[in-house]
C-alpha cells in the first residue's frame, strides 16, 4: 500500500491518501512517558473521507487478586473521548484492543461505534485462537463480517473485515 503512516507500535496503511495523521493519546496513568499506541489519519477514499482510528490497548493481566484491566479500561475511556470528539463523520477503528466486544470495559468505544454482525474471526493467542482481541469497530458504516487470516508470526492471528460505507 502506497500511503502509510507509523506511529509508536501502530500503524496504518492505504490505497488512498492519508492526511491529518497524529498521534492519540490513550496512555493510561502510571505508564511511562514516551508510550505511545494510537494514530489517527484521515483517508481521502473514493466514498469520502473516513478518520482511521489504530489503537492497541494496554494487556489485561492476571495478579495476586486475579484480573487486572484498569489500564486496558482507561485507554478504552481515552480512545472513546478522541471518537466521540472526532469531527469527521465516518469513523473506522482498527486494534489489538485486548477485549472482547462484549467486554464491559470496552464500552466507551462499544457504545460509540458497530461493531461485526458476523464471524467468529478468534485471534488470539495465535497457536490455539481461543478469543477475537483485535476488533474492527465503525461509526457511520457497517462492519459487516469479520475472519481471521493465516498466521504472521505474531502471538496474534490478523483479521480482515467488510465494511460497508454509508
């Protein structure tokens, strides 16, 4: 793909033009400066312009008391403020969001945004997929089917889905 833009872990490449790229702060606090694991670009589509969210949330751990998703929940609540204040109406947001759509710490972007009608698409972990951690998500479109591709090398299997504009 000819246009990309790179930003900290994430990145984002496109058929079409990109603009407007920066970075999105969704760093939780307690977590070192310099972490950075949002972008956002505008795409100059033939539809229009659609805002590409990337994101990778923080890992949800297990400790002393069990499961630990505090900063994985905080970044979702950052994320979710840049997109409800995003002013391009079209919204895509592609990410290891380290949650399931069904994940209540996953509704500050859940609430904001469709999520798949279709596909199972377990991403996660790689070698035995017993999960579906990185999401695509719309706001003014349908991600109508999500599925897994063939394996990368990553711990994560990647995942395709169709969205349909408009």
């Amino acid at each position: 793909y000819p246009h990309h833009v790179v930003r900290g872990t994430v990145g984002l490449w496109s058929k079409y033009p990109l603009s407007g790229e920066r970075l999105v702060d969704i760093k939780p606090p307690g977590i070192a400066e310099g972490w950075s694991r949002g972008v956002r670009a505008v795409v100059d589509s033939p539809y229009g312009d659609i805002a590409a969210y990337v994101a990778h949330l923080p890992s949800v751990r297990v400790g002393a008391g069990g499961l630990t998703s505090e900063r994985r929940d905080e970044s979702a609540e950052l994320l979710g403020r840049a997109i409800a204040a995003e002013s391009v109406d079209t919204v895509i947001l592609l990410g290891d969001l380290n949650g399931a759509v069904e994940d209540r710490g996953l509704a500050p972007l859940t609430s904001r945004l469709n999520v798949a009608e279709r596909g199972f698409a377990f991403s996660f972990p790689a070698s035995l997929p017993l999960a579906r951690i990185d999401q695509v998500m719309a706001r003014s479109a349908t991600v109508g089917h999500i599925r897994t591709l063939p394996a990368t090398g990553s711990d994560h299997l990647p995942v395709a889905a169709r969205v349909t504009l408009g």
